[in-house]
C-alpha cells in the first residue's frame, strides 16, 4: 500500500489529486487549510511526525498562495503572506519530509510548481519571484539527494481551470484539474526515475499562462 501526504487539498488541483490519488487505491492523507498554516513552524514539526508515524511514502507539496496585480497595488502584508507561504513554509516542511524520506532510504517528493516558476509574467512579479524560489531550492536538493533513495520532481502545470483564473476571458481553453491530476498521480504509479521534471501545457498554449 502507497501512503500519500498532500498539502492544500480544499479546491483546485489538490481536491483533483485528492480524488485521483483515492482513485488508484492509495492511502492518502490530505491537508486542508484548517489543519493548520504551513508557514508556521509548529506545523512542519507536526508534518514530521505524521510522515513518520504513518509511514508516508510520497509527499505531494501543492498548497500555495497566488498574488497578482501591478506591484506598486499589491499590499507589503500580501507579499509577506506570499513568501511565507510559498517559500519559507514550503522549504520548512520539504526540511522534515526529506529528513524522514532520508532516513528511510525512500521517498517521492512532488513538488507542484508553476509555469511562473520558468516563465515571467506581467502583473505576477511577486508569484514569478515565490516560484523561481522554490524552482531553485528543488533543483539544489535534487542534486543533493542523489544516492539517498529520495525521489524528487518538481511539475510546471500551465494555465488550469481554477478559482484562481476564473475570470480569465479564456477559461474554457485552460486546462482541466482533473487531467492534470491524472498525469501527476501516474508518476507514482509508473515510478519513473529519469524523470525530474514535468511540464504540462497545451501545446499550443503560450509559456506566459
């Protein structure tokens, strides 16, 4: 039996991995906002407790904050909020996930990025920045992982059909969640360990969506 941890799985392309992942016949255990903020410190020392004592064996790190707009209209307090979340926080609890993985000599981390996170974006410094952030911190600690029997890829979905683009005068062109969710779950299944990276897009989908 495969046990899964994913993080922010209240809408979007977590509630689709949630039920993808349920789909398949895995143990998963879900994180949802109230469960507690990942940016809290005190979250990712319970983080790693729960991947210890249930024996987690891939971790999908999806939760995150979307800040767009011009920056000079963006508050400090949503760019505080940004960083914290999609950086701090998400390196935080990364630190005890592969701490646990390590010691096991076992373990996929799938880190769920952004197209934002290759690609620049107008109107999305502060998301471009939160991205290429976590896009660096994932591709040192892969290079650091070899040899460990920790697994990590970092997935670069481009536009979905989300809350988040709801009011996109192309929403019906975007991707669905649900499709998504299938091609990142098949990883788990199809355990494939060339692959480090994986960019989902329409083909002919710009790179700035």
């Amino acid at each position: 039996m495969t046990n899964i941890f994913i993080t922010g799985c209240g809408s979007g392309l977590g509630e689709s991995l949630l039920k993808e992942s349920r789909s398949k016949g895995y143990e998963v255990y879900p994180h949802y906002r109230k469960d507690g903020d990942i940016s809290s410190p005190l979250f990712s020392d319970q983080l790693e407790q729960i991947i210890k004592n249930s024996n987690i064996d891939v971790f999908i790190n999806n939760a995150a904050v979307y800040t767009g707009g011009s920056l000079e209209e963006i508050r400090d307090e949503e760019i505080q909020q940004a960083i914290a979340i999609n950086i701090t926080g998400q390196i935080l609890c990364l630190k005890k996930v592969y701490k646990v993985f390590k010691s096991n000599k076992k373990g996929l981390i799938i880190n769920i990025n952004s197209l934002a996170g290759i690609y620049p974006s107008k109107n999305e410094s502060i998301y471009c920045a939160t991205k290429f952030a976590l896009r660096g911190f994932s591709k040192s600690l892969q290079i650091e992982a070899i040899g460990t029997g920790v697994e990590i890829i970092d997935i670069y979905p481009g536009g979905m059909q989300t809350r988040m683009t709801a009011t996109r005068n192309n929403y019906n062109s975007l991707m669905k969640v649900e499709e998504i969710a299938e091609q990142i779950i098949s990883l788990i299944f199809n355990k494939s360990y060339y692959t480090n990276e994986l960019i989902l897009r329409k083909r002919n989908e710009s790179s700035s969506s």
